[in-house]
C-alpha cells in the first residue's frame, strides 16, 4: 500500500482563497489534481470558482465525465467513483474520504469558523483511525497570532 501524505490546511481566511491557491501550485508542478466536491451544486460553485480565480486567468479544469477530462489537468466532480487516479487530491466533500487509487496527497482546508474547525476535528480522528496520519499546516498570518 502506498503512502499517501494527508496534510490540513488550516486558519485559512479564504477555503476558496486557499484552494485556487494550492491547485495552482500543484498545476506549477505539472501535477494532475482531482477536487471532490460534496455535491453537483458544490462542483459547479468549484467550477464557477476556479474559471475566475486567479482574477488574470483561470486554473484549467473539466468534471470527470467530460469528453476533455484525458488532457484536463483538474478534474471537480462530485462523483468519487468517477475521479481519475490524480495523484492531488482535494477533499471538498466535507466527511473523510478513503484515498483514491493513485493518490499521493490528499489535502483538507479549513477556515476559522468554529463549526467547520470540528467537523475538521472528526475527519482528522477518522482519518487517523483508518491508519493516516494527517499533518497540520497553520496558514494564519503572523501578525494576527497571539
């Protein structure tokens, strides 16, 4: 079994912000990344997203079952079933998912708001009771840390 390195943004101001962000890091990379959303309203808001962020382009992305997903170097589908084997993978789904085949990094983001910090708190749990060890990433700026 492969090792998949399983990190959590967190204290982002933006999950958006950070999202558009980090796949377009990736994307520098030459990395082909697969974004699972919760559902068919949340990807299409994901593809809203990405089409306008960064604000002097776009990051290149399709749903998994459109017919240019084979050249696509970002898939945004509700459809864990239907994601190709991306060696990025974003959960956007909002519950702990198991890796994919061919992922080697699975990324969660989360914002400061309370709610989602617990939900964040249970996939963190989940996923290290499934045998992962996530890693946390604090992307809070400097100058607001106590």
């Amino acid at each position: 079994m492969t090792t998949v390195d399983l990190s959590f943004y967190f204290n982002v101001r933006s999950r958006e912000t950070a999202l558009c962000q980090l796949v377009g890091k990736a994307l520098a990379q030459n990395l082909r990344i697969s974004v699972l959303a919760a559902s068919q309203h949340d990807a299409h808001e994901l593809d809203r997203l990405l089409w306008s962020v960064p604000q002097t382009g776009f990051l290149p992305h399709c749903a998994a079952d459109d017919p240019r997903a084979a050249d696509t170097p970002v898939i945004v589908d509700h459809r864990a079933a239907l994601l190709p084997a991306n060696p990025v993978v974003f959960n956007w789904s909002g519950a702990a998912i198991t890796p994919p085949a061919g992922c080697e990094r699975l990324i969660e983001i989360v914002d400061r708001d309370d709610d989602e910090r617990i939900r964040a708190r249970a996939r963190w749990m989940d996923y290290k009771s499934a045998g992962l060890t996530p890693r946390a990433i604090d992307l809070q700026e400097p100058s607001h840390r106590g």
